[in-house]
C-alpha cells in the first residue's frame, strides 16, 4: 500500500473517499456528536446527517455520504470514535483499519484519512497508517475465486512539520508492512510453511534488508547439546532449524545485546500426548512467537536504531512417532539441567529453555521470548490481553512504556518463588509441565530457570496471536501481536 502525506485543507482533496472521525462530545447521558475537523466544508457535509440522530459517534460505526457538497472527494466515510474523553491513538488504530476494510469491501482503491486534532499530529499519522496496514491484511490466499480487494492508496490529511510527520508516515510503514509480513508467515498451512520453509523465508528477507542470517540444522543442534530443542525435533521426518538473525550497526557499543527469542513449533500436534483433533488445523499458528521475532528484526534493520540486536528462532515440528520423545524420559538442556519429560505438549518451553540459554551463549545482555505458550493464558487473560512475565523492574517498566506507545495490550503475571516447586521433579532438575492450576504461570517459571539472573520479558500471546473472530480492524487469522510493542522496545532500548 503506498502512503502519501497531505497538508492541504481536507475539503480540497481529490480523492475517491474523504474518511473523517466523529466523537460525541456529551456529558454523561447526553449524546453531542462532532466532526473532528477544523475543515468547515466537512462539517457542512456531514451536518445534516448528523442533525437526522442517524450518526451517533458510537465506537466503529461507519456511515457513508455520496457526492458530498462542497468537498472534492467523491464520497464521505464518518466513522465513530467513541466518547471523546476516552478516544486514543489505540482507538484511532482501530477506526484506521475499520475505514480500510469498510471502503476496500465495496471495490474502492485509495482514500484519504483527516487525521483528528488532540493526539499530535504525528502519532495520528503513526496510528492510522499502521491501522491500515492492519485493516489491508485478508488471510483467504487459497481460495480459487479470491477477490482482489485492496486498498492501493492511502493519504493521510494533517497539518504540522512536514519533515517529521514524514517520517512519522515512513516508519509507521515500515512497522505495517512488518507487522503484515509476520502475519503472512503465521498464515500459511505447515505443508508449505516447514522449519526449512520459515529459515528459507527468514534467510531471504535478511538479505533484503541487510541483516546477517546463519542458519544451523540437526548437527549443529547436537553439537551445541542442546538437549531440549533436539527432543521435541526427534520425532519429525522434517528436519529443524535454529535460525539466527543479527543486526549489528556501525557505531553502536558491544554492550547491552538484546536477545530476541521465537518458539517456531510450524505444527504442533501434541506429540505422544497427543491433541484432541478439534481445532489441530489451527496448530499451524504455534509457530507465531518465531514469526514475530523475524518481523521484528525486518522493522530493526529498516528503522536502524544504533544498537545490537540478536535474534534466534527454534523451529520444528513436534510429531508423534518411533522416533518421539515419550513422557518420563529425561533430557539434558544446553545449560546443563535436566528436565523429566511429563507431557510432551509442553514443547514450546522445552526449545526456548536452549535458545534462551543460547542467546546468552551469543552475548546477550538482555532476553524477551514471545511464545504460543499454554492454553492456560487464554484461560486467565481470553482473547483480549496477551501475558507478561518479568525478572527485571527496571526492563518490565520500559517494556510497559512501549506498550503504552505500540498500543497493545498485554497484562503481568506473577512469578513468586512459591511456583516453583510446583516444577521440582524426583529424577531430574526440573519437570516440564507443572499441570493445570497457574500453567502459565509454571511455564514461566520454566523458562526463568534458563534466563537466571539476565534482565528478561516472557510474552506469552497464546490467546492473542490468532484472532479468533473477525473484527470490524482487522480479519479473523493471524493478528501479528506484539511486533509494534517489540520495535517500540528496541527503539528505547537503543536510548
């Protein structure tokens, strides 16, 4: 989608779709709907339609004018916003998306969106071009009679320092465009979409954006004894991947590292303690930690924030077969520990605990993993927030400033010391499951034993990683979570 900046007065723009946002401005019950525009040529155009009771500034609600007086643009969308006391840039994200899947449904190719006054000018740029991209994203690629619906063209109308809104618009493409490119990794079936395919995928992007890639296969995994990730790889006729992105720019200081780290599980069917078939096929998303993190560092590279970054992403399948691990058997991690095997479902903490414990091995001075980690965070959190876990105040209170920035919403657990003796095994260090009550939770505590004392974020997106439902923002399919909140990270973590 390309993106153009506009500083001329909305009423002026020639365009197929004028987009504008409606507030109600009422106190308590009452209802006091705005046009938010200095522009009094779009409030004429939408004042009677307004006056009918017809738009009521409700969050999402869409009305669409034909041949609106006085404005150039062929149409006018007004889409609502809510209360104005509660309207943000996470709601202008939103409204963003809503316009694009709204106007791109009814064939149109290009609009332009008047950035509302009150946010700054440059987040409402931020906002609405990210929301776009978002909005932009259907995962139906294999349908034999697919639409080619698409929003080609946005322009963003908006007034301020051209030179920074410019570039506000240029970065937040550039996290749209990665956002979406994770997305299209998640979506893929595992057939097309294999430990070889993901490296393959990662390899050529790292090469388009200047990133070093290495890519190791099974040897390099034994030969690193990484124990965990080669049990759960065991089982698969497909071979693994331990893909390694690194961004190094010039200039910038050899410490802090931030070690980025992906469960990449491509299909994830349970193993020997194998999944109920009801919902498997959507198993083809467990790799959506690993997908992040490369989105992240195609946004790194491209955005250039001066300091090092790391990347690993531990990729297989996890398969029942001859070759599989079974529950009670006993692995040894590259750190050493060992882990009784209790359930070999529990995969996705067996291949962070090595590359967790392999980023350190590589310099990494400061670790985030985001993982489809447990059931057990949708259980506690739904579909609505994905779970934090932190070692570090001072990391988690920068990471809850990029949130704040990425408007993402994701909510901290505990993990009190008490949790882990729910993890104590009798034959070995620690067990891999910890059973049901607080399951997150003990697979946070998991990971922590390979984190140790290093800064470190656990992300757990489960329930946030696939939106279950489709949204007026965005499809139903792979959501992209967490990519924005990451890069917002990098950028502070690089000061």
């Amino acid at each position: 989608m390309k993106t153009n900046l506009s500083i001329a007065n909305p009423a002026e723009v020639e365009t197929e779709c004028l987009v504008a946002v409606v507030l109600d401005r009422g106190e308590k019950d009452q209802t006091e709907v705005t046009v938010e525009t200095g522009d009094a040529a779009v409030k004429e155009a939408a004042r009677e339609v307004i006056a009918s009771g017809e738009v009521t500034g409700k969050s999402l609600e869409t009305t669409l004018l034909h041949h609106p007086g006085k404005l150039k643009a062929k149409r006018l969308l007004l889409v609502g916003g809510g209360k104005a006391r509660n309207f943000s840039h996470l709601e202008l994200r939103k409204l963003a998306g809503a316009a694009v899947r709204t106007l791109k449904a009814r064939g149109l190719r290009g609009f332009a969106f008047v950035a509302p006054s009150g946010l700054g000018a440059g987040d409402a740029v931020k906002a609405i071009v990210e929301g776009a991209f978002v909005g932009n994203f259907d995962p139906d690629y294999y349908k034999s009679d697919r639409k080619d619906q698409k929003i080609d063209t946005l322009t963003v109308v908006t007034g301020g320092d051209q030179t920074g809104l410019q570039r506000a618009m240029d970065d937040a493409c550039i996290v749209g465009e990665s956002q979406n490119f994770t997305r299209d990794l998640v979506n893929e079936p595992s057939n097309r979409m294999t430990p070889t395919i993901l490296a393959e995928r990662a390899k050529k992007m790292a090469q388009e954006v200047g990133l070093k890639c290495e890519v190791y296969g099974a040897d390099k995994i034994k030969e690193l004894k990484m124990g965990a990730f080669w049990s759960v790889a065991q089982g698969s006729d497909e071979p693994p991947a331990l893909i390694v992105l690194r961004y190094e720019p010039a200039g910038a200081p050899e410490k802090p590292v931030l070690g980025l780290v992906g469960k990449g599980i491509t299909f994830d069917t349970g193993g020997i303690s194998i999944k109920p078939a009801d919902g498997m096929e959507k198993m083809k998303y467990d790799m959506a930690g690993g997908a992040t993190m490369i989105g992240v560092m195609r946004a790194i590279a491209l955005l250039k924030p001066k300091r090092k970054i790391t990347a690993i992403i531990c990729a297989t399948e996890n398969m029942p077969s001859g070759k599989a691990q079974k529950p009670g058997d006993v692995q040894i991690a590259m750190s050493g520990k060992s882990i009784e095997i209790i359930n070999t479902d529990a995969e996705g903490r067996l291949v962070l605990a090595d590359g967790l414990f392999y980023a350190r091995q590589l310099g990494c001075t400061h670790l985030i993993d985001a993982a489809t980690l447990t059931g057990a965070v949708v259980v506690a959190l739904g579909y609505v927030n994905a779970g934090i876990f932190a070692n570090d105040e001072s990391m988690y209170d920068g990471f809850s400033r990029a949130l704040a920035k990425a408007g993402e919403k994701m909510w901290r657990l505990p993990l009190d010391d008490e949790y882990k003796e729910v993890i104590k095994s009798n034959i070995a260090d620690i067990v891999n499951s910890g059973g049901r009550w607080g399951g997150s939770i003990t697979a946070a505590m998991f990971l922590k034993e390979f984190a140790e004392d290093t800064p470190w974020i656990h992300l757990d997106i489960a329930g946030t990683a696939w939106t279950e439902e489709a949204k007026p923002w965005i499809a139903k399919g792979p959501s992209g979570i967490a990519v924005r909140a990451l890069v917002e990270f990098a950028k502070e973590f690089a000061g």
